[in-house]
C-alpha cells in the first residue's frame, strides 16, 4: 500500500512538473510572438516616417532606462501664419510627443500635419474620423527643403568650380570639373541634341543639365544616413513635373498646337474631318497633361518603391536575430543599396530624356507649301 502511494505521489509529481513546464514554455513563446509583432510594428511605423517629410533632422533614437524616447538629431524651424506670423522651433513637439505653446496659442503634431488645439493637445473628428482642428498655414523648413537647399549649394559651388578650371585651363576641366564634364557632354550630346535638334537644344540645354544633376544629387542623398526621400516626396516630383509642363506649353510652336488641334491637317475636308476630331482632339489635350503625369508618378514610385525595399530589408535583420537569417539580410540589403545606386542614376537619366523628347515635340516646325 505504501508502495503504490508513492509510485502514485511520484507520477503526480512528474505530471505537475511537466505542467509547469510547459506552461512556462507556452507562456515564453506567447511573450516572444508578442514581442515580436510589437518589433514589426515598430520597424513599420519606422519605415513610415521615414518616407513622409519631417520638421526635424533625426540620425537615430533610443530607449533610455526611464523607457523615455531619446532622438539624436538636429530641429528646423516651424514657420506658421495664424493670425499673425508665428516662428518657433520644432524641438518644441519633441516628435509629437508634447504641444507647443506660442503666443498663447496651442499646436500639436499630429499624422505629421500641425493643427491648432489646446493645453492638452485635444484632437477632434468628424464621423470619417478625420481632424476637424484649424490648420494653420505652414511655410516651416522641412528636412526635405533643407535637402534641396543643401543640393542647390552643392550644384553651384561644383560648377563654379568647373567654370572657373576652363577659364583657368583654357578651355580644359580640371579637378572635379572632369569627373562633371563627360556628364555634362552625355546630356547634350546624347539626350538634348537628338531629341530637340541641333537649332533649338541650346535653348533647353540649360533646365535638362539643372533637372539632371538635380535629381540624381538628391537620389544619392536619399541612399545615405541622413534619412532623406526627397524624391520619393509626391509634392516635390509634381513640382519638377509641373516646370517640363509648363516649359512644354509656353515654348510650343504653331506647328505643335496645330498637331494637337489639327491632327490630320489638310489632308482631308473639314466635313470628313469633323467626327473624327470629336475623338482625336481630346485624345490629344489629355495627352498634354498625362505625359508630366507619367513623369512624376515614375520618379516617386521608383524612389518610394526602392526605400521600402531596402528598410524592410534592414527590418528583417532584427526580427530573425539568428546566424542564417540576418547575413541574408544585410546581403540583400546591401545588393539592393548597389542597385540604388544604379537606379538613381537611372531615373534622372530618364527624367531627362523624356523632358527632352516632350521639349523636342514643342519645337518640332513644319514646311509648309
């Protein structure tokens, strides 16, 4: 009887014991899946931000013991007229974490948009849920516009640079003059003169020589640490799309308007036509605002497209943390950053080209008999 008890008391405790355990287990693997969405929430809200504009330049941030966010970074000024101009820093949000108090007035950073609240950052819907707050105009300084500004200095000290060697040199590049001036020649003699024409490229070679080294200067700059994706920005591809429109438009000859209104000519009666024209004019104005259409659209979605793959890439190493798992990480990572590189050249390249060609069907002029 004694033997059978404890033969009985030994299996109870060998079953508690591995009810212990796998409870313990279970309860460690609900803790890692739970801490692990909580990682892929983070590296998605991390990848978000770092694709929209910022009021900040931010390098990195941290966790300090007090579980307090702690950003390594440099503010930029917030520049709002609301009743009156109002000028602050955007250190004042501490990345939308508090409100901002100017003048007696209170803004908060909310979905990166600054709106008008009060002391305790209140928010208010509408049924759509979307913020029914005052919004005041906002002229601030984003780390986007510091970024084009930085390029803009940039492009004009090099070809400073370069105009001062020829003159120097007698005509001949030196320094970083002839690293620019085979690109220099690429664009005017492969892109500009066989799309417009030898009479007339000279007279865009300048804008397609500017948009050129401008966009592709802000693609290398959106591939280093400083976080930028200026061209992966709608607002500011539309920008540059808008002035290929607006060159396109203002400079076209008779001959362009008259392929557009007129696309047949005289090669037949206006009675015959007439019906067709109900379809083909049409067809041709729409054309006149989807080719700028196809401009923006293809330089934002390639950048966007190339930042997320590479930030999910990099996102990957810390969800695996294993041995395989992570080198296959950074090995993608860094054979997509190679590509990037690639890419970014390409786009401006084709950025320009295509202005070109939309510059050349401006210019194109007719014989007429």
């Amino acid at each position: 009887m004694n033997s059978n008890t404890t033969i009985l008391d030994q299996v109870k405790k060998a079953t508690l014991l591995f009810a212990l355990l796998f409870a313990s287990v279970s309860l460690a693997n609900t803790k890692e899946e739970a801490q692990s969405g909580d990682l892929k929430t983070e590296i998605k809200e991390y990848i978000a931000h770092h694709l929209q504009d910022a009021y900040d330049f931010s390098l990195f941030s941290y966790t300090n013991e007090k579980g307090e966010h702690v950003y390594i970074g440099a503010p930029l000024p917030i520049i709002l007229w609301d009743n009156g101009l109002k000028v602050f820093s955007s250190s004042k949000f501490h990345h939308g974490e508090t409100v901002a108090e100017v003048d007696g007035n209170y803004y908060a950073l909310y979905h990166n948009k600054i709106y008008r609240t009060d002391a305790n950052g209140t928010i208010n819907y509408d049924e759509e849920h979307h913020p029914t707050n005052a919004k005041p105009l906002d002229f601030s300084i984003t780390k986007s516009v510091v970024s084009m500004f930085l390029v803009v200095v940039l492009m004009f000290v090099l070809f400073k640079k370069q105009a001062e060697s020829y003159a120097k040199n007698g005509g001949l590049a030196g320094g970083v003059g002839r690293f620019l001036e085979p690109i220099v020649l690429y664009v005017r003699d492969d892109i500009a003169r066989p799309n417009i024409g030898e009479k007339k490229y000279k007279k865009y070679i300048n804008f397609l020589l500017t948009i050129f080294f401008f966009i592709w200067f802000l693609n290398l700059l959106g591939m280093t640490p400083l976080g930028v994706n200026v061209t992966g920005n709608i607002a500011v591809t539309f920008g540059l799309a808008l002035l290929t429109f607006i060159i396109t438009n203002v400079t076209g000859t008779k001959d362009y308007w008259l392929h557009i209104f007129d696309p047949l000519g005289s090669t037949m009666p206006w009675f015959a036509k007439l019906p067709l024209y109900i379809i083909l004019i049409p067809i041709e104005v729409l054309g006149i605002f989807i080719k700028p259409f196809s401009l923006l659209i293809r330089l934002y979605a390639n950048m966007q497209a190339g930042h997320i793959v590479l930030m999910s890439l990099i996102g990957l190493m810390f969800i695996f943390k294993s041995w395989i798992g992570s080198p296959l990480s950074f090995g993608l990572a860094f054979a997509i950053s190679l590509i990037e590189i690639l890419v970014a050249f390409l786009q401006a390249y084709i950025f320009t080209m295509l202005s070109a060609l939309y510059f050349g069907f401006a210019a194109e002029e007719h014989e007429h008999h």
